[in-house]
C-alpha cells in the first residue's frame, strides 16, 4: 500500500523533470562525425575520383545494396557505373571498413526520405562528393606500391626502391 | 420539480462527447508529461487537434464485422455501453441549477442501475464477438464489475446514511459544512477503486489486458465501434469523477470561484488523478484483483457501514 502510493508521489514528481525527447525537424541531435549514415564516395587530395573499383565494398554488402562496374585508363581502375541502392542498405558501414582506398565512406546525414522508391537509387554523381571526407591528405596512389603513370615502382611515399631480383650483390 | 429546459437535454449528451473525444488528448499529454516525454503536439495548437484527427481516421476506416460474429449483439453491445454512461449524467448535479435531473429521489441509484447495466456491453461484446481472447475479456470483465459494484453501493450507503436522501442534490446540500471525504474517508477510498474497476481502467483494466488477451473484449471491433467504447471508456472516467466530486467532494460548493468552476476543477483534478495512476501503476494479477476487493473492500466497507451507523445511532436525537 505505501509502495503503491510512494510510485504514484514519484510518478507525479516526474512532472517538473526535464522532458527527454529532442524535438526532431526544429531542434536537431549532434551527430558525431562517425555517425554511419548516407554512403558518399570521396575524391583524393588532388581531386580524382578515389574509388579504384576493387568491388570489396559489393562483396562485403550483407544486403547486395551496392553494384559497379569497373573500366580501366591507362592502366588505372575506375567505376565506370557505381549504383547504390538506399532502400536496401542497411547502413553497417560494413563497406567503409572493406574499402582500401578511402574512397567509400558514411556522413552524418540520414534526410534522405523519397516519396518515390526508385529515387533512392543513387547513381555514381550523386554519391561522389568534391573534397576528401574524413580523410584529408590520404591519397591512395601515393603510399601504394602500384605503379601508374607518373609514377614508378618505388617512387610511393615510405617505400625504398625495388631490389634488383637478378643482381648477386647483398 | 421543474422541468428541464430542452436546450440542457441536448446539449449535455454533446458536451460529454466532446470532453470525453478531448479526454483521449490530455490522457496523452499528461502521460508524456510523467514520462517525461511530450505525447502528441504536432496537430493543432498544442497538438490539441490530435483527438479530431483520431475521431476522423475511426470514422473513415472499414466497419467490419467479422463474419462468425453474432451481427445484432455485436453492434448493439457499443450503444449500450455508450447510453448507459450518457444516461447517468443526467442525475450528476453540476451546480445548484445547471442539472437535468439532479433532484430525482432515487438519483444514486438510478446511477448505480446504470453502472450495472453497463456491464451488459462488455460481456455482450466479448459474447457476440465469438472468439476466444474477447469472450475471456468478456467473462473477466463480468466477474471483475459485478464484484466491485458490490462494493460500490456499500460505500455509498455512509453517505446515504449521514444525508438520508438519494437525491444528488440533497447530497451535495448536506456537505456544506463539512465534505464528505473526511467523516466518510473510507468510503470514499474503496468508492474511488471501485469507480477505476467499473470503468476498467488502469490499474484494473484487466479486460482489456491486451499481453495476455489481445484487447480483451473489443479485440473484434474496429472503425467507430471500437470509437464507441473508446469513448463510453473516457465518458465513464469523467462520470466516476463527477460522481466522486458530488458525493465526497462537496459537488460544486467552494468559496471565491463560481460552483461551475469549483465542479469542474475538483472533477479536472479526479481525471488526472486517474491518468496518473494508468501512469505510474502496473496491472495486477487476476486473483489478486479478486482478493483485494473481496478480502479488503469489502470488510472495509462494511465497517464503514457499521461504524457511520453506530454514530449517527449516538447522535440521534432522543
């Protein structure tokens, strides 16, 4: 009886609390910058597109949200289409972590209602941003041992020259 | 007796609807209020529009009536519920003048016959919908009702017995020394369990106990007859209310503010007392609800009854 009528006093006091809901269109929630929320695909420092279409983000997709298509320049890999389906993902951010290149990555932003589901087909300009995401100064062809043109093997940033296979010298 | 004038007759019947259709929006803010949370504040100023947009999504849905339902009970179990509620306030006194029957000699049990009556439409709901989850709403709504009315009229008769009249009014006259609720407190407890029982509200809605039974008795109801007991459920609350305001509270005497006012408040207050019990309480288990009003209510009411009699036995004149 006094447990029943001490609830009722505390559930009444709870009337001059602070209410916890956010307020959501008028007041906006922090998002920290790790938030997994709509997919973008970045571009390196130098402004081309980082995704060199290895296809792990596709393969690493649990729900097969994202397709892409690879096409070669100059011996460079690009997407040449890079389709992610928005109604489909999930947004485990299994992608990002798949991705060797930086190039894949969440944002902060989940606004992204359609009233129509083919809207949420997002096509390859409508992912790729203009600046480098979270990553400023990584750029991909730089650090890797891959030659392309422009630059040879060895010449990447922190890698010594290759050793000569055929030399008998130490 | 005067009669009452023709425009009260209509209006009341309407006033009621509104509160109670109103009732459904403050239930939800006062909730949030004590869960800290806001409830709905979008539709309207204060999202006080909410209950017209609910009342206009129950009037629009499909009226369905499941094809192994018994079709006459069914539909006439919602207008039951809804009339008998309607009905009892006719007796409630709320000020000195503004009533439609308030001076009728048998008015606390004219309001009790109703209470009883109202029974009819949950059992017969959960009867006609012919399924298992609404028949066992059904049944433990008959049981659970039937018992606490017997409470309820036990409590009442400290009142009766001090006033000696069944007249609301001459209730309420009576109380203008000293309300009820201190010579009659415990009266006045187990008439305001009783009330929340009657009315299967929470903590009592075990009815409805929809993790066990579905929605209990109206399971099978949707569109506007689902709406009908929606609001013959929050009429009833305003009814216990007024009741208890009437017969425990000193209807509508206070000083300063107009009666109206004063009865309106000390029901207002009731309501929300109401509310925050379906906020702060969880439902008990069956048998519990059973012991508690047979074990406890009533010997209580019973002493009530004993010791309002031996007093007023010492008091009498002569």
């Amino acid at each position: 009886m006094s447990g029943t009528l001490r609830t009722l006093f505390l559930t009444f006091l709870h009337a001059f609390r602070r209410r916890e809901t956010v307020q959501y269109p008028e007041e906006k929630p922090y998002l920290p910058p790790r938030y997994r929320g709509r997919i973008i695909l970045s571009r390196d420092p130098d402004g081309e597109e980082r995704c060199v279409s290895c296809n792990l983000c596709a393969v690493a997709c649990p729900v097969d949200c994202i397709s892409l298509q690879k096409a070669e320049t100059e011996g460079r890999w690009y997407p040449e289409y890079f389709r992610i389906n928005f109604s489909r993902c999930i947004f485990c951010g299994f992608c990002e972590e798949a991705c060797p290149t930086y190039a894949i990555q969440l944002t902060p932003d989940f606004e992204m209602s359609e009233y129509s589901r083919p809207n949420l087909v997002y096509e390859k300009e409508d992912l790729l941003i203009s600046g480098t995401g979270k990553y400023p100064d990584y750029n991909f062809y730089r650090v890797a041992g891959v030659p392309v043109p422009g630059k040879e093997r060895g010449e990447s940033e922190h890698e010594r020259p290759p050793v000569d296979l055929h030399s008998l010298l130490p | 007796m005067t009669q009452p004038p023709l425009l009260t007759i209509i209006l009341t019947p309407l006033l009621i609807l509104a509160l109670a259709t109103l009732l459904t929006w403050v239930e939800r803010r006062l909730l949030g209020l004590w869960q800290d949370r806001y409830g709905p504040n979008r539709v309207g100023p204060g999202g006080l529009f909410q209950a017209v947009a609910d009342g206009i999504k129950l009037l629009f849905k499909q009226d369905w009536i499941p094809p192994f339902a018994d079709k006459a009970v069914f539909i006439l179990a919602p207008a039951i519920g809804m009339m008998t509620v309607m009905l009892s306030f006719a007796v409630i006194p709320v000020t000195a003048r503004q009533s439609i029957a308030d001076h009728l000699n048998v008015g606390l049990l004219f309001v009790l016959a109703m209470m009883s009556l109202g029974v009819y439409a949950v059992v017969l709901a959960g009867w006609a919908s012919n399924s298992k989850y609404a028949l066992l709403g059904g049944m433990r709504a008959a049981a659970q009702m039937i018992s606490y009315e017997v409470f309820m009229g036990l409590s009442l008769l400290g009142v009766v017995m001090i006033t000696g009249s069944f007249s609301l009014h001459d209730i309420v006259t009576a109380q203008s020394g000293l309300w009820f609720i201190i010579p009659q407190c415990a009266g006045f407890v187990v008439f305001l369990l009783a009330g929340i029982a009657e009315t299967h509200r929470l903590p009592f809605d075990l009815p409805e106990g929809e993790n066990e039974l579905g929605a209990g008795f109206h399971t099978e109801y949707s569109g506007m007859k689902f709406g009908m007991f929606f609001l013959a459920e929050y009429a009833g609350i305003i009814l216990v209310s007024a009741l208890v305001t009437t017969l425990y509270l000193g209807g509508w005497q206070g000083p300063l503010l107009p009666p109206v006012l004063w009865f309106a408040l000390k029901t207002g207050a009731l309501v929300a007392f109401f509310i925050l019990l379906r906020a702060a309480l969880p439902r008990p288990r069956y048998d519990q609800l059973m012991a508690l009003g047979w074990k406890v209510l009533l010997p209580v009411s019973l002493l009530n009854i004993a010791a309002t009699g031996t007093v007023l036995m010492l008091h009498a004149p002569g």
